[in-house]
C-alpha cells in the first residue's frame, strides 16, 4: 500500500510539475508576442543593412512606428515622429546617456507649450543607418522610456511611408 501511495504521489508530482513548465512558457511566449506587437522593429538594433540598401519599418497594432535603435551606441527604444523637430529624449534617459544641455527652448508639442534643454547627440543609428552630431532636446514632460526619432535625425535620409511601412533610404547624391 505504501509503495502505491508513493507512486502516485510522484505522478502528482509530475503532473503539476508539467503545469507550471506548461503556464510559465506559455506566459514566456505571450510576453514576447505582446513585445513583437508593441515593437514590430527590435530586431533593427543588431541589424546593418548593405550599402544603398533601405530600412524598412513596419506599423505596429497601434498604427506608430516604433523601432529599437542606438543613441551614442547605447539601446534605445524610438517612437518614430516626423512631425519632431530634434530627436527628443526624456530628462530620466538623457542622464543615463550621459547628455548634457547646451541651452533651453520652449518647445510646441501636442500637449501645448513646454520648456526644455537642447543638447547633441554623438550619434544615433537604426538599422544599420547612423549620423553623427544630432540635434536633440531633452524634453521633462516626456514620460517614459522611449525617445522620440525627429527630423534632425531623418531628415538626413529619404523617407517612404506606404500602407503599413516607413521605408528610410539614403540619401541620393547628386
């Protein structure tokens, strides 16, 4: 009797041992699904692409593009904004990233105006296109943990937005 009560202790065991390797990947494999659907580009970060190539970027479920980069080769997560002047980094990044302010501007922005500090960014690529000397601001009300990708940084290339992609090309040469 009590060879069979260890038995089936251990095949209780096995089964609830199966449940929870079960339940934590597939928590693992929905964390990741929701991160791809969040941020359809992260794979840009550890991309170069040949040159004259694109870089193409895809919509995500929310209809932004958002795409992982680089800021003085350090990750960063950009929300990409054609409608940014300066490639815009919240205060709390900017101090990670070591920036520092090389004055203050007010700033029209979509929640009104604000003040905040320009500064310049050794570089910043995505996707395997990288510029140097950028124009940034360092924007206090900008919450969070991604930065905005302006035109100071994309307008040095050519910009292609059809359907659910933005594709970056080049710059052509006259």
């Amino acid at each position: 009797m009590s060879e069979e009560r260890a038995t089936r202790r251990a095949g209780l065991a096995m089964m609830l041992l199966f449940w929870v390797f079960f339940l934590a990947g597939g928590a693992w494999w929905f964390n990741g699904y929701l991160a791809a659907q969040r941020n359809p580009n992260a794979h840009l970060a550890n991309v170069t692409v040949g040159e004259g190539e694109p870089v193409v970027l895809e919509r995500n479920r929310a209809g932004h593009f958002v795409a992982t980069g680089r800021i003085n080769d350090q990750s960063v997560e950009f929300l990409v904004d054609t409608g940014a002047t300066y490639v815009a980094v919240p205060a709390e990044m900017a101090e990670q990233l070591g920036l520092e302010s090389t004055g203050s501007a007010w700033f029209n922005t979509a929640n009104g105006r604000v003040r905040g500090e320009l500064t310049r960014l050794d570089e910043v690529s995505l996707g395997g296109f990288s510029a140097r000397e950028v124009r940034g601001s360092i924007s206090p009300g900008l919450g969070g943990e991604t930065a905005l990708l302006g035109m100071s940084f994309l307008g040095r290339f050519d910009i292609e937005i059809r359907d659910s992609r933005m594709i970056l090309h080049p710059p052509q040469r006259d």
